[in-house]
C-alpha cells in the first residue's frame, strides 16, 4: 500500500495536526475534500488453495475520505475483520487495488496506523499509562513528550487519574478507552476497530459510542468501524459500507445523512429507522 497547512491545534487537544491531516467530517463541508484517504477497487481474498480454498473476500469496492468515520457493517464470518487485516498490512489481497493515502493526503504504513480489538489486550503487568505507551516505545518515539502526550490522551478518552493503575483495577468499558487512547498515541491517521465494543454490556457500549464520536470530533482521525450491530452503525458512521454474508460482497455504501453531535435520541427519529431498514432489506432481514 503506497500511499495542508499546519494549523493551530485547539486549547487542550493532545492533537497537533501533522501535515496531510484533516479535520473530521462532523465539522467541514465534504466537498472540501475530493481525494479518498482509502480507495479499494474489486478486492478478493481467497486463504488456502485447491480443495481447501476458502473465499473470504469477493470484490470489496469503495472509498473512505479524510476525517470520516466509516462503519464496515454485516453478519458475522462475512469478511470484515480480513479487510482491516488487508489495510493493516497483516494480511495480503489476491486480486483488485488497495491504496490508502494521495499526494495531497501521504501515509506511511509503518506508522499511522492505529488498532483498536473487541478485546483490550493490555498487558496486566503495565500500568495504564504504560500500557497506553506501548506503540510509541515501539516506534522508537521521543519518552517526555508521549508520556505527556499519553496522559493528555488519557485525560481525553475519560481515565484522568488512572495513569498509575493496573488494567484489573478498571472495569471493562474503562479498559477499553485505555485501548482507543494507545490506539492514538503515536499519532496516526488511520484508526481501524474491530467491534471494540462487541463485549460489553448494552448501556455501556451506548455510552462509549458516544464517547467514541466525541474523541473523533476532537481528534479529527479517518476512523474504519467493523461491527455487526445495524444500529450502532447507522449512530457512529458518517458513511455505512454493507458487506453480505461470507465471502464479503458489497450490498451497499451510502453515507448517513444526519446531523452531528449524535445523541442517542435520534435512534427513535424516522430519518434514522429509514436507514437501519435499508440495511436490514440489504441483509435480508426485512
């Protein structure tokens, strides 16, 4: 995968945004921006060969731009997680064109991405913070400046005050923000999640959705959110892509109309059962 002006960041924002970065799109007009950050053209995945081939992917196509939030939507074993795997570098495409990054817009793969599980994987060992430090000791990076950073991140996705405690001293949904936090300390462009909030209880992945849009708002990253949940969605995505039952097809890729900040009054709005029902026609589960 191959892949502005600098301007001032916000009082208080752990981001600073480097060259080519751009603001989310609960913010600017879209047409600002006219190149994707994220293009995929007919890519297809096939793990195995002859007897035991197994399609995973069949002809994935579409475009995510700078600063979306786009939401990867479809049943379970559908493909999903191989595509963030494909933009992750971890794993190979057999057929069709990915490209992440333009001239306008660069990306270096071997820093900006970011990684965010359904589990949080911290190390119990660590302490928070330390934990939240991991990919920037990996990167070699500058320790004063993403200790501070780490802690402004930590004050940004709500665990101020938990920089000196271990993983078994939070609850799970706090676990995970410690998860969104290390996803951004080394500053990437491209935050890709995997269900991240796939176990945790209903209100608590209400609450983090939330909380999710409020840390993209300010922090103006491309964000590419698997989940299988219709509603969940249609609420964080500013594009839905619908993939259809393995191997992953394209049903649909439309982006979601409704106006920022989300609140989770808008689930029960008409606009927003419009679009749950053409996912749900689109999967077949009228």
């Amino acid at each position: 995968m191959r892949a502005s002006d600098s301007h001032e960041a916000p009082p208080l924002s752990p981001f600073a945004p480097r060259r080519g970065a751009h603001r989310a799109w609960g913010g600017p007009a879209r047409d600002a921006v006219t190149e994707p950050f994220i293009h995929l053209d007919g890519v297809a995945k096939t793990y195995g060969s002859g007897a035991r081939a197994h399609l995973a992917i069949s002809n994935a196509s579409f475009d995510v731009m700078p600063g979306e939030l786009a939401c990867l939507v479809g049943p379970s074993g559908c493909g999903k997680s191989t595509l963030l795997k494909i933009l992750s570098g971890l794993h190979p495409h057999d057929a069709g064109t990915v490209r992440i990054g333009s001239a306008a817009n660069p990306f270096d793969p071997a820093r900006d991405i970011g990684m965010v599980f359904q589990q949080p994987l911290l190390l119990k060992w660590r302490t928070i913070l330390d934990n939240v430090l991991l990919p920037a000791e990996i990167l070699g990076l500058a320790v004063k400046e993403s200790r501070e950073r780490g802690r402004d991140l930590l004050k940004l996705v709500g665990l101020a005050g938990a920089e000196d405690k271990r993983p078994y001293e939070l609850s799970g949904g706090m676990q995970q923000r410690a998860a969104i936090a290390r996803a951004l300390v080394h500053d990437p462009k491209l935050v890709l999640m995997d269900e991240p909030f796939g176990a945790l209880d209903a209100l608590t992945r209400e609450k983090m959705n939330l909380e999710l849009l409020r840390i993209w708002k300010e922090s103006g990253k491309t964000i590419l959110f698997v989940t299988h949940g219709i509603s969940e969605a249609v609420f964080l995505g500013s594009r839905v892509v619908v993939l259809t039952a393995g191997p992953a097809k394209m049903a649909d890729d439309f982006l979601i109309d409704l106006p920022y900040p989300r609140t989770l009054d808008m689930k029960t709005h008409e606009a927003f059962g419009v679009y749950t029902r053409r996912i749900y026609k689109l999967l077949g589960m009228e």
